[in-house]
C-alpha cells in the first residue's frame, strides 16, 4: 500500500522539469498522429479527432493543464490535415469548421475535468499518504507498547524492526540486532526448534506457534507466534518462565493432594462437592463419580451432634478455620472417626469462593486413645484400690499398736517398777515406734510418688530442730555408748521449713548413724553457713560406711547399703529416699559421701537460710504445760485402745466418759449437766454408727467451746485437712504414745485458753 501511493505521487508530481512535461505531451501528439495514419492505412477516414482525445486526457490528468493545452492545440492542427480539403491546414467547410470548434471545446472539457480529477487524486494521494503515515506510526506505537516481543525479519533473516520488548527479553541493545541476520546473533536457535519453525513458517508460509526452553544465553521459556508475510517473517513471542514454574508448582500441588495421605474435599458454597483426591474414595468407599455432586452430609451417621455442624458452618463462614471430629459412615455402613481441618478459599479479592476440608481416619487413633483411657482409669482404680488397701492396711496396722504404745510408754515412766523391767518396756516401745515409723515411711513414699506430698513453711532456728532430733535417738546413743558431738555455728540460723518433715530429715539420718556405727564409735553433727544464703548441716559417723559403687543408689527407694557377708540392720529402705524428696521440696540438697567400707560416710543437707534482715515471724512456741484436770468424752470403738486410755487418762486425774458409737457419745454430751459440760473430745474417725467427723460437727453446735482431738490410724495430709475442717484442734495419727498424747492435750488447751 505504501509504494502504490509512492508511484500515484511519482505520477502527479507537478515538480517534474518542464522539458519532461512539454516532451512528454509532445510525444503523446506524435503517437496520436500515428495512430490516426495507422486508422487511414486500414481505410478508415472518418472521425479525425478520435485518436486525439486519448493523448490530451492523458497528459492533462498526468503531466497537467500547460502539457494538455499543448496536445490541444498540436491535435487541433494534426486533425485538420484530414479534413477537407486533405493536407492543408485551412477548412474550408462551414461544417468541418464547426466540427474543429466542437473538437476544441470538447478538448478544453476534458482540460476542465482533468484538472479537477488531478487536484481531487492529488489530494487523494496526500490523505492516503497521511493516513498511512497514521497507521505506520500507530504500528509501530503499538508494537512498542505491548508485552510481547515483536521482531520483523525480511526473506534474507535481517531485523528490519524490533520492539522495545523484544529488545529487553532477549537482553540485547536494538542497536545491535537491527539490520543483522538472526543466526549472527542468535546463532544456536538455529539448531533448536526455534530455527526449524521459523524456516517452516517462511518457506510454506504457514502460521507456526510453539513453546520452548531457549538454554544460554537466555535461559527461559518462551512461546512463539510466527506469521508469514510479503516482506518475510513476524514473530510475536512472550517469556513464559515465571508461568512454566507456577505450572509445575500447580503439578506438584496437584500430584500432592492426589497423593497426600489425608483425604481432601473441596465444595462450593452451597456445600456441593466439586473434587475430592483418591484418598477420599480409599476411606469412604464412594467413586468419584458418585461423589461428585453430593454434600459430605451423605457421609453422616447420626453419631455426631448438630451443634457440631452448626458451629463448623458458623466458623467458616466467618473466614476462619475449624477443627474437629467427626463419626461418620462409610458406603458400606461401616462407622468411622475422621479428624477434619475445613477453611474457606478466597479469591484475590478476599471473597469466599470455596470450602476445603482436610481429613484424616484416625479410627485405629480413637482405638488406641479409648484401650489408653481405659488402661489409664484401670491404672487410677488400682492405684486408688492400692491406696485406699494401705490407707486401710495403716489404719488396721496403727490401731493395734496404739494401746500397746500408750501402756509401753506409761509403764516406762513408773518409777514403782524395777529397772530391768522399765527397760524391758522401753525395748517394747522402742520396737513399737519403729513399726509405727515404717508404716509412716509407706505412707509418705507412696505420697512422693503420686505428687501428693506437700509442706507448711515457718520460721526455724536449725539449732533447735537439730537439738530435738538428737533428744529422739540420744537413749539409742547412750546404749551403744557411741560418743556424740554436736557443734553449731555462733548465732541464729534460720530456714524456712515444715518443722516436722525437716525433723523427719535429719531423724532419719541419725538413726542411720546410730544403727550403722558400732559400739563405743562416734557421730558428729555440725551446723553452719555456707555464703550468706545457704546453710548447712552435716552428720559424719566412723560406721560401716558406703561402697563407692553404691553411693548413688542409697537415695532410691527399698535399697539398702552393701555390708559386709548376709547382715541387714532392719528396715524398708524408705527414709533416704523420703529425706531426699523432703530436702528438695524445701529447695535444698542432700549428699552422701564415704570413702568405703569401714570408713564411715557423711550425710550433708543444704537448705536456703533466711537473711539476718528478715523479720518475718516466726511460729510461736507453746511450752509443754501439764493438765490436772479434764471432762473428757473419749470416743473408740477398738476395746483395748479405749480401756487403756481411759486408765491412763483417769490415772492422771481427768474425768473420763468412753463410748464406742457416734450415738452413745453424743446422747451423753447432751445428757451432761449443763454447769459441768465437756471440755475435751478425743474421738476416732472410723466408727460403727458413723464418722468422727460427723460427731465432731453435731457435739460443737451444741457445745462451740469443746476443744476436740482426732485420733486416727488415717493419716495422709487429705485426712489432716478434712480432720481440721470438720472442726478437730489436732489430728493425732495412731499410734500415739501417752506422754505425746499428755503433751497435745496440753498445748491445744492452752491454745483454747
């Protein structure tokens, strides 16, 4: 199109030289003349001006006015020589004159019209031009401001156009490719398919489109589009690598939830499912194609609650993600468990186009969980049954020993008896106390281990709580005539400790001392500060001693030391492990060392020691304070228990009323006189009719100012606490030794006073 204007230009060009116009019209009048002698060679004589008119329409339309009236004229004089008379310029006819004047003003109409058709083409010929120029700029524009690459290539592979697109996709200047043959500077795409399509296109002149990984320099995907055209060839292509790799990750995501081992289901809003992956089908037992379609209500067996779905569904839709469970039916009827993780899907826009769901069949899970929980509560009954057996097995074991405890540590104070027999008692109490201990020691390791153990801290000074834990082994001491030294360090020292636990500690260290030290050894005690926040206290004995490999054993329960040949020196083997455990809920350590058999061995407990600046109160100390007179309501259903104590007691001069049933007992509190009521109820827990605390409860509405002692074979830290709710002063655990009892007896009533 644009070279047919160029040559409708080159014709109409009125800046042609005027010899070439003026030859040209010239030229025209001698072929004209010609071809008017040619038409009288044949015979042919009329129409003299017929072969005329060709030559000026032609040159007035082509060469313009001044050429036209040139041919004009020299036709005008051409014509006449064939008019009559023939050969002469003159006419000499009225009617040939008049057909020379009609010739002329023919001619000059035609000059008229062909003026006008040239001004008109010419001015065709210019909006033509422009209009191509238009749509040759607007091209061009147009390829520059596309994505895509675009690259024109003549027949002979020459660039004669690239965009700026192509320019930066294949990474090269335009510069640099403009008018070189591709293979120059592309010179591998020729053995590539790129090459082969693009000879295909050009040669067959067939449209080709491909796509294609194009290795280095450029190193990516690209997809062509090759048209052929008149000047060659056009390619449009675009870097299609970024959507190759997002391909793959769709195939990968694809293949993944095909193959994932956890069921996928995907549904609209409405909740119809438009694909689930083949672990679906595998759990569920439905095709696909009997799944496609549904809801997964199809899948519901009743067994899962409304108020599931409701709460999914409410979830869900407000954008979030739910988990749960759900017990669902297979295709065969078979019920299932499956745990399931559904979420909405959004669009770019953030709105909600579809649901997923994520499940997984943990049935055999549920399974093993239910066999689990089962063992779990098998496990908790037995180890309750095994608690509540020793609790009832320590109840059963203290009651019988209590009379025997409380008359051994009478008689052993009666100084009406003979020596030999008061040791003879205290060999029977001693024996007694040491039963009562194991029994505690049972007790107390069966406590540490389920969690239960548990202390209540107050100000101590250590020097004091040593001291009263030699008192309890000093008689052992002296019958071995073991030489005991105990050396404090100058000044207070306090911890912050449960008096009792703390003294069981240090206790149960001692008795070790005494009973693995020979006669005549000896056992050192010291207590003193190590830095400013720790204290120490240390018990060395030069007895059989620890065998290095033993020594970190000794703190594990129902393990005894390595001794010399078969002897055992008695025991369960409960109190280090329990001392260890006492030590380290007070925040503190216990360390064994020896250097072996024979050698002796050193216990060391270290505890957090109160600063001297802290003046936090320390727990009042009630002196031991004798009672000479008592109204007590003794409550025992054990016969000898009951007969003892109420001699004992009445011997130290109480007055003492003793029942065995929750009935009697209380019929006679309230059938006392009123100026002499009761002050003092001593009353077991377990009785035939009901519960001491039960009693404790009715006799107190009565009678608020009796103060009331518990005394029980139970004794764990859940019997001490129900004991002091219920309304008890003191929870006594049997046995109890008499003076212990004398002294409680004591303390609580000047507590009460």
């Amino acid at each position: 199109m644009f070279d047919a204007v160029s040559v409708g230009e080159g014709f109409l060009n009125q800046e042609r030289s005027f010899w070439s116009r003026y030859g040209i019209a010239l030229c025209a009048v001698v072929l004209a003349t010609a071809a008017r002698v040619s038409f009288q060679y044949f015979g042919d004589t009329s129409l003299p001006y017929l072969s005329f008119y060709p030559a000026v329409i032609l040159v007035a339309l082509l060469m313009g006015r001044g050429p036209g009236l040139l041919v004009v004229g020299f036709s005008t004089l051409a014509a006449s020589l064939w008019i009559e008379p023939a050969g002469s310029f003159w006419i000499s006819s009225p009617a040939h004159l008049l057909g020379m004047g009609l010739f002329l003003c023919v001619n000059f109409l035609i000059l008229w019209v062909c003026d006008g058709l040239r001004g008109m083409l010419r001015r065709a010929l210019r909006a033509e031009k422009a209009l191509c120029e238009t749509h040759r700029r607007e091209t061009s524009a147009l390829l520059g401001s596309i994505s895509d690459g675009f690259v024109a290539l003549d027949r002979d592979w020459h660039v004669i156009f690239l965009n700026p697109a192509a320019a930066r996709l294949l990474s090269v200047p335009r510069e640099e490719l403009l008018g070189k043959v591709l293979w120059a500077v592309f010179p591998e795409a020729d053995h590539l398919l790129f090459g082969r399509e693009y000879r295909r296109a050009m040669s067959e002149g067939v449209f080709t489109s491909f796509e294609e990984f194009y290795p280095e320099p450029l190193h990516a995907w690209f997809e062509m589009r090759c048209y052929p055209t008149d000047e060659g060839l056009s390619v449009f292509f675009t870097d299609i690598t970024e959507r190759k790799a997002a391909d793959q990750r769709l195939r990968q995501l694809s293949r993944a939830v095909d193959q994932s081992p956890s069921a996928v289901v995907i549904t609209d809003l409405k909740g119809i499912i438009e694909y689930v992956n083949p672990k679906f089908t595998a759990i569920t037992g439905y095709g696909v194609e009997e799944i496609l379609g549904q809801k997964p209500s199809i899948l519901k067996s009743g067994e899962t609650p409304p108020e599931a779905y409701a709460e999914l569904w409410k979830t869900i839709h407000s954008g979030r993600e739910w988990h749960g469970e759900f017990h669902n039916k297979k295709k065969n009827g078979e019920l299932f468990w499956e745990a399931a993780s559904i979420c909405p899907i959004n669009d770019e826009n953030g709105t909600i186009t579809h649901y997923i769901a994520i499940k997984e069949d943990i049935t055999e899970r549920k399974a093993v969980e239910s066999a689990l929980l089962e063992a779990k509560q098998s496990a908790e009954r037995a180890n309750q049954a095994k608690d509540d057996f020793i609790a009832a097995l320590s109840h059963e074991l203290r009651t019988p020993l209590t009379p025997v405890l409380m008359a051994a540590s009478a008689l052993e104070l009666d100084e009406t008896l003979s020596d030999d027999l008061r040791k003879d008692i205290s060999l029977i109490r001693h024996n007694v106390e040491l039963e009562a201990r194991l029994i505690d020691d049972l007790l107390d390791i069966t406590k540490i281990t389920y969690g239960k153990f548990s202390i209540r801290r107050e100000r101590l000074d250590i020097s004091d709580l040593l001291s009263r834990s030699v008192e309890i082994v000093r008689s052992d001491i002296l019958h071995k005539g073991i030489d005991l030294r105990v050396d404090m360090a100058a000044g207070k020292m306090h911890v912050s400790a449960d008096p009792t636990r703390l003294q069981q500690v240090f206790w149960n260290i001692l008795r070790n001392a005494v009973k693995f030290t020979p006669c005549s050894g000896s056992i050192h005690v010291r207590a003193f500060p190590v830095g400013p926040e720790t204290l120490s206290v240390e018990i060395s004995d030069t007895g059989i001693g620890i065998e290095p490999d033993f020594i970190e054993q000794i703190f594990l329960p129902f393990r005894q030391g390595s001794v010399a040949g078969k002897q055992r020196y008695g025991g369960l083997g409960l109190g280090l492990a329990i001392s260890k455990s006492i030590v380290e809920v007070h925040g503190g350590t216990i360390t064994a060392t020896s250097a072996g058999r024979k050698n002796g061995s050193t216990f060391s407990v270290r505890l957090p020691m109160i600063l001297a600046d802290d003046h936090s109160p320390t727990a009042p100390s009630i002196p031991e304070q004798s009672v000479t007179f008592l109204r007590i309501l003794l409550v025992e259903d054990h016969d000898e228990t009951r007969s003892i104590l109420t001699r004992l007691l009445t011997r130290e001069g109480h007055s003492v009323a003793a029942f065995g049933t929750c009935v009697a007992a209380l019929n006679a509190a309230r059938s006392q006189p009123a100026d002499e009521p009761f002050q003092t109820l001593i009353s077991d827990l377990s009785l035939p009719d009901g519960s001491g605390h039960d009693l404790v409860r009715a006799i107190k509405a009565d009678f608020p100012n009796l103060t009331a002692l518990a005394l029980s074979g139970f004794g764990t830290e859940a019997d001490i606490e129900k004991s002091r709710l219920a309304g008890f002063a003191k929870h006594l655990t049997k046995p109890i030794s008499f003076p212990e009892l004398r002294r409680m007896l004591g303390v609580v009533m000047q507590g009460n006073g």
